[in-house]
C-alpha cells in the first residue's frame, strides 16, 4: 500500500488527486491484479491496517484512500499549514551531521522533512541508518517567526519543507 501509495502510482494504474486520494475500489482491484493476492485484499482488511497501524499512514475518506505522508513524488500532496508542538526531534545517521550542520534539514529523496514529537521516535528512526544515532531538538517557535511552514503528517510525525541548522540542536 506504501508503495502504491506514496512512491510508484503508475505502476498500479492509478492517479492520485492533488491530496493524494485516489478512488478505494480502483485501488483495491489494482493491488490484487498486481499482486495476485490469496486471499484478496478488501476494505475490511485495509481497514484493518489504517486500524492496527501506530504510524497512521493512510486516511480514508468515503470511497478514497491516501498515504498521509511520506511521499516521494514532488507535490503530490498539499497540506495545510499548522502550529506544531514548541519542541520537534529528528534523529539522523551521524555521517550525515557535516552536511546537515551546513545546509540544515533537507526533504531528500521525500517530500518533506520529518520531524518526530518525541525522542524516541526520533531515535527509532535515526537508527534505521546508524546504531547510534544523533537526535536534533528543533525550535519551532524561532524556526515559525522566521517563516518555516509546518504541517501534520499525524500524531507522531511532523513535516517540514526544509529546516535551516539555527533551528535545532544537537542533544544525543
């Protein structure tokens, strides 16, 4: 679904719509043609993962579902600017501190900056790239006033476009 989703559409036949949503049914039938699933894949069980999910990755609305964040196709999404928590944490690989202190926080290969509420989070998924990952603590209230937009990816994860290094500090 991630995949389908947030990265590849084209493969599945599908077009999201500038939120990103595409039509349930059209996707469920995709996923399985593609997959060939046994036993097939429905809205029950699709349900079932945005239900048990911890990440929330996926919304549905009426017969439309979407990946909420995450996505690596430029502008495939538009969200609306928020107020975030005063205090927002990243955890990086500690190769990639020189660059990071030099031209801040960076979307990469994603659509947007993730930032997590918490340092554990943030230390789960820094940890996906070094065992011993650095977390940054980022001042959202000074990064705000200087016009850096935040947005909600959901209720561990927050996005950002870009962040300049003054915005954050190194606390692990």
């Amino acid at each position: 679904m991630s995949y389908a989703l947030r990265h590849n559409p084209q493969k599945y036949g599908i077009s999201l719509d500038k939120y990103g949503y595409t039509n349930l049914d059209g996707f469920i039938v995709a996923m399985n043609r593609v997959h060939h699933f046994s036993p097939a894949l429905t809205k029950e069980k699709i349900n079932m993962v945005i239900a048990n999910s911890n990440k929330k990755r996926f919304a549905i609305k009426g017969n439309k579902i979407c990946a909420l964040y995450g996505h690596s196709i430029p502008g495939i999404i538009k969200h609306q600017v928020a107020v975030p928590p005063a205090v927002l944490f990243h955890g990086t690989a500690r190769r990639f501190m020189p660059s990071i202190k030099e031209v801040g926080l960076l979307p990469m290969q994603r659509q947007f900056v993730h930032l997590s509420t918490d340092v554990a989070t943030a230390r789960a998924v820094g940890m996906r790239h070094d065992s011993n990952p650095v977390i940054l603590q980022i001042d959202t209230v000074a990064a705000r006033k200087a016009g850096v937009n935040f947005y909600i990816g959901n209720n561990q994860v927050w996005l950002c476009d870009e962040l300049p290094s003054q915005f954050f500090k190194e606390i692990q």
